[in-house]
C-alpha cells in the first residue's frame, strides 16, 4: 500500500493532529497497515506517536510491536492505558536511539492487580538509556510496602513518582514508599524529579539522594501549609534544588512561617514557581508574607499562578452572580500592583511571571453558557436576559447594568493578557518592571534553569527593546 505524496509531505505535528481525531482501532492501521513494510516513509518520519488503549492494541494486532520498533527517528513517545503486554514488549518499542522523551500510563481499571511488574518494567526502560523525559502515571501499587527500581537500572534525569493509590478501591494498601538499597544506583544527575505529597522517601533513601536541579511538590495533592509543610522541608533539605515548583492550597495555614522556613531552608533557590489551587483566595494575604520572605533571597525567576474563581453549574439568583464576581474583582484587582511590588521588594529579581491574570469569563453572560446551568429558575433567567436588553440598548458601559458584571468585562479591557511576563531592572528604589513578550519571558527563564547559569552575569545583554510588550 502506498501513502498519497500529500499526506507524507506533512510535518509531524499536522500528522499526529489527524490520527488524534482515530481512536486506537482506526489509527494503527492508518499509522501502519498490517502489509505495509516496517520501513515505510510514514514511518521513518515520524518523531512523536502518542497511542491510547495501547495494551488492547498490542493484543489485536501483534505487528504494531515490530513496526514501532522499526521507527527509528522516533523522540517522544506516549502509550495510553498500558499494561503488561506493553510491560513485556518494551525492549523491543524502544529500539529509537533517537528517544528522549517516555510517557506510560497505566490504568488498572481492566486488568487484574498484577498490573505492573515493577522490575521488569525498570529492565525494560534500561533498553532506551538516551530517555531524560520519564513520566510513569500508575493508577495501582503494588501492596508491598516499598518500591524500588532494579539495581542495574540508572533512571532518567526527570522521573514522576506514582501516584498513591486510590482509597476507595484499596482501602488496606500501605502508603507509597519509595525506597533504595545500598546496592540501588540513584542517578547522579538527575535534573528533575516531581513528588506528590502523599509519597513518603524512606529514611534509608535519603542517604542516596544526590543535589536536584528542578524539584516539583504537591501538584496532585497541594499542600496546606502546617505538618504537610514540614514533612516537604526535609525533601528541600535532601535535594537542595535551584529550582522550585511548589503547588499549595488557596488558603495556607502560618504564611508567614512557612515562607520563612522555606527561605532558610532553601538559601541556593533561584528559580520559585508557585501554582496556587483552585479556590477563592484572598491574594493580599497570601502574597504580603511572601514578599517579606522574598526579600532576602537570591530569587532570579518568580512565577505566580492564582486560578480564577470557579462559577460553577448551580448559579440560581443574581446575588450569587454578584457574589462571584466580586470575588474575581477582587483577585485580578490585587495582581495588578504585584509586580512593582515584587520589582521593588526583591532586588535579586530579574523575571516575573503572573499567569490567570484575566478575570474568568462568566458562562452566564452567554446563551450557551446559561445552558449548562442547571436548572435555572425562570425568574432568574429573565434578570439576566433584561441585563442583556440594557447592554444592547445602552451599551456595554451602561450604569444602568449590573455593577459587579460590568466590572469583569472592563477589565477583560483592560488587561492586556492572561499570561504576562516582566523583566525587572535599575537599582534601588529605580527598579521598575517592564512587560516582555511572552517568547522573551520564556527564554529568559529557560536560560536561568541552565545548570551553569551565572546569577550575576548571566542575563547580561538579554534585555532590548525588542523584548518590550506593545498592547
């Protein structure tokens, strides 16, 4: 079978696209027809496969293992819903010499509890030793109250531990534990390493850990502050990254200690992200102990990440709109001094990052979107249909309109993006931020995650008027 010259003049990304709209019965054959040579142009061009129910696709089809194996300028590789059928033919999928980049999900939902054979899976990935990208999301653990990959295996600069597993269906399992033996290689350079809250580093790891570069913490189950934050300070303490993803809940439990600790216990940070989680925060009193904090670091990079407010399905009466948002107003309102602020306060700063910066736009102020609600009373949907008759008859700045409403839209007006960059310069009370481009932000940050990155001259001719945001 041969492929229409169009379809392979293509370029990855418009090819993965097209197969993404396929589920996994239609795509494989579209990837690799059954009488298709292993050595198609189709599949010597392709970088990037991302496949789902791929344990059920190995079963149905057989070739599917030879025909990846066979793409050898493969990169980044993505196996939805695998299993132990995906376990046992890793040697062979992973032939690329080429690949960086390994993403495994594994989905006990339809297979029986022996799921993942944890060291064949770890001797499987020894096959592709050029991976620095790993990300293993396993929805089961095995019951064994520890973890640990297979001595021969040295894991990857990034790895993702699992998750813990799931209360509702395995009430009895122990907590996840990742533990090391002295015979157990932990990687010498590794880059990055993103823990979930609820896994637990037994005290005899600890001894192996070496410094990481990038540390992630709390993104699937943000931290509160308080005990959680203490048990996080010793893995600072371990790791002693340079670099800090820290997620936590919108209300923190002794701010003030708590970014205090973190500053003495992480003098060498200087790259702090921060992703706030959903929930209404009063940004205030979460950001004033932060700064305080901040002041007496050597923080290059800051970025700050507070979601919108969410309006939800059960909006019933006009006082709840009103309600809502205010509590946006009042969230995007105290972001807008933050960065003068922020340029003022931390005279190390050299790169702030505010994302979530727009109000949410509220689903009610369209048809479409007070169709999601449920089960609006009548009354309240003729209300939101006068607001609409005054808009129209009035137009968008009325004062006869709804105040908190007409709020939210000037200042989707006003606000240039929601994602915003700043460099920071001058000295002393002449710092001033000034907006970047996002692309300039980017790079900037990018450059100051570089392992030999110089926090006194290594941003030295970055910044031009070229970088500088025009609205």
């Amino acid at each position: 079978m041969n492929y229409p010259s169009g379809l392979l003049s293509l370029n990855d990304d418009v090819l993965i696209a097209i197969f993404s709209f396929l589920n996994s019965k239609a795509r494989w054959p579209q990837l690799q027809p059954p009488n298709a040579p292993t050595d198609s142009h189709l599949s010597l061009n392709l970088r990037t496969i991302i496949l789902e129910n791929f344990d059920f696709l190995i079963d149905e089809d057989g070739l599917v293992i030879k025909a990846i194996g066979a793409m050898h300028h493969l990169e980044h590789v993505s196996f939805q819903q695998s299993g132990p059928e995906t376990v046992s033919a890793l040697p062979k999928l992973l032939s690329s010499r080429k690949l960086t980049s390994l993403a495994l999900d594994f989905d006990d939902t339809y297979y029986e509890e022996d799921i993942v054979d944890l060291p064949a899976l770890f001797a499987g990935l020894s096959s592709a030793p050029g991976i620095r990208t790993l990300d293993i999301a396993l929805n089961y653990l095995p019951t064994a109250p520890s973890m640990r990959p297979s001595h021969n295996f040295s894991l990857p600069q990034f790895i993702t531990l699992p998750s813990p597993p799931s209360r509702a269906l395995f009430r009895d399992n122990p907590p996840a534990t990742f533990s090391m033996s002295a015979e157990d290689r932990w990687p010498a350079r590794l880059k990055e390493l993103e823990l979930p809250r609820h896994i637990t580093i037994a005290e005899d790891t600890v001894q192996h850990m070496k410094p990481v570069s990038c540390l992630s913490f709390g993104g699937e189950t943000p931290i509160p502050g308080g005990a959680d934050f203490e048990n996080f300070l010793q893995v600072l303490a371990t790791f002693r990254p340079t670099l800090l993803e820290l997620h936590t809940k919108c209300f923190l439990a002794d701010a003030s200690r708590m970014w205090d600790t973190l500053r003495s216990a992480a003098p060498q940070l200087r790259s702090l992200s921060i992703v706030v989680a959903d929930g209404e925060c009063n940004v205030r009193e979460y950001v004033d102990p932060l700064i305080a904090a901040l002041r007496s670091t050597s923080i290059v990079h800051l970025s700050l990440e507070f979601p919108p407010t969410r309006e939800g399905f059960f909006v019933a009466n006009m006082t709840q709109v009103d309600s809502i948002c205010a509590a946006e107003v009042r969230r995007v309102e105290a972001l807008r001094p933050l960065p003068l602020q922020l340029a003022e306060a931390v005279p190390s700063l050299r790169v702030l990052a505010l994302f979530s910066c727009w109000p949410a736009r509220m689903g009610i102020h369209t048809r479409a979107g007070r169709a999601e609600l449920l089960e609006p009373p009548p009354e309240f949907i003729a209300e939101l249909e006068r607001e609409d008759e005054i808009g129209r008859l009035w137009g968008p700045d009325s004062e006869f309109l709804n105040a908190p409403m007409r709020r939210i839209r000037e200042l989707w007006a006003e606000i240039p993006r929601d994602k915003r960059w700043w460099w920071v310069e001058g000295k002393g009370a002449a710092r001033r931020p000034v907006e970047i481009w996002r692309e300039d932000g980017e790079r900037a940050r990018d450059m100051i995650k570089r392992a030999d990155f110089d926090p006194e001259k290594g941003l030295d001719g970055f910044y031009s008027d070229k970088c500088r945001y025009e609205w």
